[in-house]
C-alpha cells in the first residue's frame, strides 16, 4: 500500500479554526499539559484515579445500557455505497467533538451547571453527582448538540466524512460496569452512522478514551497527573475489546454498507512518555492482528495477504513522536489497510507558545511539508484535528480552571481580542487565521 499525505479535519462548531506546528521532531506534543493542577479529592487529599466503585452518594452505579430501540436505524434506512476509496481521493471532513466526549472548553455551560468545582472531566461528572441529576443533562446534550440538520449541513458543504470520538465506555463489551461514567450513547452512535449514510458522508470512528486514560487529559474522559491505561494488561485489554465490537459492528457490509471507513484504534495515546511508548506500539500490532482476522473470516483477505480494498481500514497514531518515526511501521507488504493519524497544533508546548504571531502560519507550512514527505514512507496520512489558533486563550483549553500558557510565558501579554466573539478580533488577527 503506497503512503500519501491524503487529508485535513478541522474541529467544527469551535473557536479554533485552522492550524499545524513546527517540524520539530515532537510535532505539536500535548506533554506539556501534563502534572498541573490535577484535582484532588478534598476529603482524603488522594488524586483522582481510575475505579470501578460507583462513589456518587445516594446514586446507583452505572451500567451499559441496552441500545434504545427507538434510535436504531430501521431496516433499509442504510444506503449500501463502496467504502471512501483512501489513497485515491482526500478525505475533507469534519470533528464532531464534545458530543460522545465532554471537554470543559467545548461545553463549558455543562460543567457550570453543576455548581462544583470539582468536576472537570467526564469521570467527575458522574462521580460527584447523582446519576438521577447528571443522566438527562447528558442525553439531552447527546440528542442536541449534533443533530441530522448538521449532517445535511455538512454535506451541503461539499465535505464527504465526519470522525467521530466515542469513549469506551459507550460501546457493549463484556466489561459491563462503566461507573462512574454515564451510558446510553451507543444508540446514538448508530443513529449518527445512519445519518452520514443518508447523506453520503464517510465516517471515522475514533476511540477517543481509554480504560484508564491513554493520556491523562480531560479529552480521555479523566484528568490525571499521569495515564494509568498503559500500566495495567487488564486497560489494554478492554481497549482492544471495545476496537472489536467496533470493528464487527460497523465492517458489517450488509448492515451499514460502506459508510464507516475507518476505525480510530485510540486517539492521542501518550507515546512521548517512555512507559506508554512500547504499550501503545504493541497495541497497535494487537489490533491489527483483529483486524486482519476479522478480514480472513470474512474471506476478504486472501492466504496471500491481498485485501479487498472495499474493507473497513484502521488508523493508528504517533503519539506525538512524529511520523517519520513510523516509516514502514505495518505498512504493505507486511500489512495491509492501515492510516496514520497526526493532529498539529501549536499553543501546547513552551517553545511554540513564544513563537511570534506573524510568524505561526510559516510553522503550519513547515509541519504540513514535513507530515507530507514522511508519509510518502509507508502509511496513508491524514491530519485528524489541527487549529489556526496561535494562541491557547480559548478558556479551559488546557483543563478546567487552568489558564492560559501563552498569557503567561511573556510578559505583558494578554487574551483580549484573541478569543470569544470574532467582532472582538482586529483585521491583522482575523487575517492571521484565514
């Protein structure tokens, strides 16, 4: 399978527009977001971690929810097209994010409403709320913040895919307790899938959090000092699990057609750090060997290795290393249907939050070159999420109630007219975006 850098996303219906980063070998890296300000338990002092207990108070545990009959796509409501032809046409496509996912600076007014400062993260809002308070605010939002109107919107604008974070938490496994964590978007998961079909969208489902947290950001579904998922074969396992039901559900040709393209194996695994490094690497091969079994029971990999090519791929990332470390990584011959996805930014690390203005869009020009040449060693590369912003002054960016790096890193700098309502923005800063 010959590499070529295929595509961008762009994060829809936020702030952040348009972007990349340096070529530095640890393009954009999130790392530096780790260790500041976890939030503790305020009566034993102990920082929040992964459990299995349920700990809101007078609530019951939550448990996977059987799929709500009434959003199940009927039968016939899937349109039976060939899978997006990856290698051949770039995929242009949007991010539904904070739907499955919750992130403060995505839907802060959820966070808010709870009048508790210790929520900053999926994991808290269940775990420091009752379930009977905390579930219909949630399946509210699950049934608004997306809707088939923003579908038909979407294709209308001549995009043809949308990625879709889904926590693992939200899909059926034989895992079945998911406390503290609140179910029931499965159903509308299949519900979104049936809508891309209707309106000839590809989609890209990406198991966005992890047993544990791959990364130790809010976007994992908890905020930790540290990621626990690489420190325990069971987290592993019950990723892989989760890529499995997603993979035999949506590779179902019959049931969804071609609509799903691709199936995200973990975003934003914490590869920069030495203990998640050789976990995530051995998880990317473990999945790939499912992968490759799902297609020999299918028959749609022959003894030979050649692979129909109207199968569902898979997509790995480089955890903030950079691609070029991943050159011939299960790449043809050797493997067969994976991508890579990379996400740039550059308001993350020290060095690029000190980068004048004027000078960011060169930096996006230098990653893009940079991402592109690299892939032409092995993988089909896309860029899943990037951001025009040079700055982090989107509130809560960096994690509940922790500010902005670029404030801080120079002196005299300031927020104003650099977030919030676009009128707010001069002509120079509005031309630096576009």
């Amino acid at each position: 399978m010959k590499g070529r850098f295929i595509t961008f996303f762009v994060l829809p219906f936020v702030l952040l527009l348009l972007g990349g980063t340096d070529a530095a070998p640890k393009s954009s890296s999130k790392s530096y977001r780790l260790g500041k300000d976890v939030i503790k338990d305020p009566a034993t002092g102990q920082l929040l971690v992964p459990s299995t207990a349920c700990v809101n108070i007078g609530a019951a545990c939550a448990t996977a929810a059987a799929p709500d009959p009434a959003l199940i796509p009927r039968q016939g409501a899937i349109v039976q097209r060939p899978r997006f032809p990856y290698g051949e046409r770039k995929i242009r496509g949007v991010n539904l994010g904070g739907w499955f996912v919750l992130e403060p600076w995505v839907t802060p007014s959820i966070f808010n409403q709870t009048g508790n400062d210790l929520i900053v993260d999926e994991w808290t809002y269940g775990a420091y709320q009752p379930r009977e308070v905390a579930q219909p605010i949630i399946e509210r939002h699950w049934d608004t913040w997306i809707t088939e109107e923003d579908f038909a919107a979407i294709a209308d604008t001549g995009l043809n895919h949308v990625r879709i974070p889904i926590p693992y938490w939200s899909v059926p496994t034989a895992n079945t307790s998911t406390a503290p964590f609140l179910s029931g978007s499965w159903s509308r998961l299949l519900r979104a899938v049936s809508w891309a079909s209707k309106y000839d969208l590809s989609v890209i489902i990406d198991i966005h959090g992890a047993p544990g947290s791959q990364n130790g950001y809010d976007n994992s579904g908890q905020r930790l000092d540290h990621p626990q998922w690489q420190t325990a074969p069971e987290n592993v396992e019950h990723t892989r699990q989760v890529f499995s039901v997603l993979l035999n559900e949506f590779g179902n040709f019959d049931k969804w057609g071609g609509t799903v393209g691709a199936i995200e194996a973990l975003n934003e695994p914490a590869g920069f750090l030495p203990d998640v490094l050789p976990v995530m690497n051995q998880y990317w091969h473990d999945t790939y060997g499912i992968l490759r079994d799902f297609r020999m029971r299918r028959g749609t990999e022959s003894a030979e290795g050649t692979v129909d090519p109207n199968e569902i791929k898979m997509v790995i990332m480089d955890g903030f290393t950079g691609v070029q470390n991943y050159n011939g990584f299960l790449a043809s011959p050797q493997a067969e249907g994976v991508m890579m996805d990379t996400h740039n930014y550059q308001i993350f690390n020290p060095d690029q939050i000190r980068i004048p203005l004027p000078e960011h869009p060169g930096q996006a020009c230098a990653i893009g070159a940079n991402t592109a040449s690299n892939a032409l060693g092995g993988l089909w590369t896309f860029v899943g999420e990037w951001s025009a912003s040079p700055t982090d002054c989107t509130p809560w960016i960096n994690g509940r109630f922790i500010g902005s790096d670029w404030v801080a890193a120079v002196e005299g700098r300031t927020c104003d007219g650099l977030t919030g309502a676009w009128q707010t923005f001069s002509d120079d800063f509005r031309n630096l975006l576009a």
